[in-house]
C-alpha cells in the first residue's frame, strides 16, 4: 500500500521505515526543510537504535521517498498517517494547532482537486479524547466528506527501543466509526499481526486508551517515589521494596524503580493534557494532579539531599562530575529531562559543572549554551576525566553502572549522588565511596 506519512520527528520517521520494513511504499513529509534537506542526505535527524540502517536500505530500495512539497505528499498516496507534535499551552491544555493545520491543508487539497476517492487520515499523534470527533465535525464533516475516513492509531513506542517496539508492538488498537477506515487499517498492519494483537475500538476508547496508559505508567512511577520518601525515613532499602512488589505478577516490575521521576515528551505533557480534560469535563480527578505533584517534587527532594549533605558555602568551590543529560537512556531526546533540569539548578550554586552525556549530548551543548560554567566531556565512558569533587548520575544508562570503585575514588569527596538508584551502596562504602540514593 502506499501511505503518506506527515511529520517525520520520533514517532513519523520511525513509523515511515517500519511501514516500509513491512512492504509498504512510504512518502515522508515534513514542513521544516531542514529535517527534509537532511533526510534527502541519507541522514536522519534523531537518535534511535537500529533506525538508520533501516532507513538508508529502504531509501536505496526505493521503498521509501522524502517529498518536502505538501501537494506532492498528498497526491502519492490516500493514506495520511498524521504524526506531528501536540505540545502544550501553559495552562497544560494540549496545543492542537499543528494538527487542525495539517488537517485543513488536507480539506484544501481535497477541495481543490476535487477528489472524491477514498481518502483515509490515520490520527498518530497523542490527541485528547473527543479530538477524532471534533475533526470530523469541524473539519472533515461526513455529509460533505463522504469519501474521507477518520481515525485514531496512537503510537506506544517507547524511545531508545522505537524500532523494536514498533515492529513487536503488544497491540496495535485502532478507534473509528468507519468500517472502511478499519477493514483498511487493519490490512495495512496485517503483516505485524502475528506479533501484535490488533484491537478494534471507537476514537474516543483508543484516545483514552493512550493517554491512561501513560497516565498509568506515570503513576506506577510516582507512587514508587513516593514510597522512597517514607523508605528513606524508617531506613529501608526501596530496590527491595520494588523488586518484592513486583514479584506479584498483578503489578510486575516495570515502571516501578524509584529515581528522579519521569521527564521526556510525552509522559509529563499527557499526565497534564489527561488532568485538563478531566477539568474541562468538570470531574474532580485527584490521582493524575498528585502524580504530576509527585513527580515534580521528587528532584527537588533529591536537591535537598545535596543541600544536606554540602552547605551553599561549602557548594560554590565544588566541582561537579554530571552524569546523563537525555530524558531516558539511549535517546538524544531531552525534552522535559530531569538532568537539564538539575544542571540549571546546581549550576548557579557550584565552581563548576562537568558533563559526560553518551548520546544526547550535541541537544545537550544547545540547551545549556547560557550557563557558563558548565563543561561537556569530550571522550567516552571509559576516558572520563574525575577530575571534580563529587558525581550526581540523572541518567540510567547501562555503563554508569559499570564504572570501576577506582575511578570513583578519584573524587575529591568521594561522594556519588544517585539519581537513579543503579549503583550498589554496600559495594561503594566497602571501597569507601559514600553513596548518596533515593529511598536505600
Ligand atoms: P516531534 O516534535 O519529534 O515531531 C513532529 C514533527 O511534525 C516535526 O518534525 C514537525 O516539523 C512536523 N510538523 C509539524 N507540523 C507539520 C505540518 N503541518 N506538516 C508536516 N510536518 C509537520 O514529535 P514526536 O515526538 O514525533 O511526537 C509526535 C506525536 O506523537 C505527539 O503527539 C506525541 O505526543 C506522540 N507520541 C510521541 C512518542 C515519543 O516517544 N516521542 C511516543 C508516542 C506518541
């Protein structure tokens, strides 16, 4: 099948290779030239495992084809996976302008072409409930558009494991009251249905659906954190406490590791977008405003511990060794990071803030270009120079874990702050590195 795909960030371009991994041949259209004059290059604008592979063998197959000119988007196929970003107003409400947009440009195509075959705009992008609706009524209404079908097909990739996730998806769930739109969205995925179980349902449950999965997730997160501060108190050691509660296979372990809290673009945008529509609707929604709360205290309450542990006098000759900037591990995305957060937190308040940071490191140097004491290292993990007086680790990447006792030491303090909780106490103080967690 040929399918367009419109917005090609981490969810369009991911979704466009796949789409062409599993036979289909895919257009990808962006409305910024520079992410379109990159990917005519060969290059791709993001970090994600295994993706440019994919995407150079599908450009070379012809598979797939970068089309910067809207029209010529339109025109090559009748399928539009819509996959551009729905941020946020500052009230939490989700901006929706880059969606009504794009979903005009289309009504104009449609209109000036006059077209009349089947025409069908696949909804990607994380919309809260009503919006499949509210196209249809404002945009796209049926007894003009009788030939444009509507739906809801929200995306669960995670970063850092996008590719794999998308290709081994648990479910693929499609929400639209057109049998035309399901019979044909169903077929396009069919090739993945033996892996991923295709669910059928109307656009607002498939709406709902993604914003309390991440909702749920978020939650999960904070309740867990929320655990840490009392497990802090009475002096028990939170791993524990997470691993023995996820043994029950009712809750299970994911999601369920006590740190800093969740950042990234889309857990703290669809927490807010979730409690906004709850407001809107007028119903009192305790939950989702405390694990927001929740999540945003939690680095303030490991703030504190730094402040505990180094009076303000005593912070501003320090050295800091910073570890991890991306919002998760092996993704260059660091968008609402908890690490940039923290950086722009500790640096007024420090000599000095030195930063190893694997993969994100280049979004990193832009984001923090106003702080001048802040320093990237240019080597690999293996090369870091510890040269400062103490380490904070924001970012769970796997080789932090595996830093050797001896480098550590080099830390004129000695002291490891533990954002994510992935060193071993006991194994640091028998070596006399003092270790500084979250709820252990
Ligand atoms: P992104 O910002 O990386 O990409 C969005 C792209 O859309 C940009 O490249 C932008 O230039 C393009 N765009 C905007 N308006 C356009 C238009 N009129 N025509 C063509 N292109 C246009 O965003 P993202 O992270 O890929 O997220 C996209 C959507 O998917 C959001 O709603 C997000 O919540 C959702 N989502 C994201 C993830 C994730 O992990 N990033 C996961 C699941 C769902």
């Amino acid at each position: 099948m040929r399918i367009t795909i419109i917005g090609t960030g981490y969810v369009g371009l991911v979704t466009g290779v796949c789409l062409a991994e599993i036979g289909h041949k895919v257009f990808l259209h962006d409305i910024n030239q520079e992410k379109i004059k990159l990917l005519k290059s060969k290059k791709i604008p993001i970090h994600e495992n295994g993706l440019l592979k994919l995407f150079k063998k599908h450009l070379e197959a012809k598979n797939l084809r970068i089309e910067s000119d809207p029209n010529e988007a339109l025109q090559a196929s009748n399928i539009y996976f819509i996959c551009v970003g729905t941020p946020q107003l500052r009230n939490g409400k989700p901006n929706l302008r880059y969606l009504f947009d794009i979903s005009n440009k289309i009504k104009d195509y449609i209109d000036k072409n006059k077209l009349n075959n089947n025409t069908f705009i696949v909804l990607k992008s994380t919309i809260p409930p009503g919006t499949t609706k509210e196209l249809q009524t404002k945009i796209f209404k049926k007894d003009i558009y009788k030939n444009v079908y509507l739906g809801s097909n929200p995306e669960f990739l995670r970063e850092g494991n996008a590719v794999y996730d998308f290709m081994n998806s648990e479910r693929i769930v499609i929400g639209s009251e057109s049998k035309e739109f399901i019979r044909t969205i169903k077929k396009l995925y069919s090739p993945l249905s033996k892996k991923s179980k295709i669910f059928i349902t109307d656009p607002q449950s498939s709406e709902l659906i993604k914003y309390g999965s991440n909702a749920f997730l978020a939650t999960k997160i904070s309740f867990i954190n929320e655990m840490s501060k009392l497990s802090d108190k009475v002096g028990g050691n939170i791993d524990d406490v997470s691993q023995g509660i996820g043994m029950d296979k009712r809750i299970g372990n994911e999601f369920l590791n006590a740190g800093l809290g969740y950042g990234g673009s889309c857990f703290p945008k669809d927490t807010r977008g979730l409690a906004y529509t709850f407001s809107k609707n007028k119903i009192p929604s305790k939950i989702i405003q405390s694990v927001i709360d929740i999540n945003n205290k939690q680095r303030k309450y490991f703030f504190n511990k730094i402040l505990k542990r180094f009076s303000k006098q005593e912070l501003k000759s320090k050295s800091v060794l910073f570890l991890g900037t991306a919002f998760k591990p092996n993704t260059d995305d660091i968008r609402e990071s908890v690490g940039i957060y923290l950086i722009n937190m500790i640096s007024p308040m420090v000599k000095n803030i030195l930063i190893f940071e694997p993969i994100a490191k280049e979004n990193s140097i832009n984001a923090l270009s106003k702080l001048n004491n802040v320093r990237f290292q240019k080597t690999s993990i293996s090369k870091i120079d510890y040269d400062c007086d103490f380490m904070i680790i924001a970012t769970e990447y796997p080789e932090f874990i595996k830093i050797p006792h001896k480098n550590l030491k080099k830390l004129k303090d000695r002291v490891v702050f533990d954002g994510r909780n992935i060193l071993n106490r006991e194994k640091l103080e028998k070596n006399g590195i003092e270790y500084i967690g979250i709820g252990k």
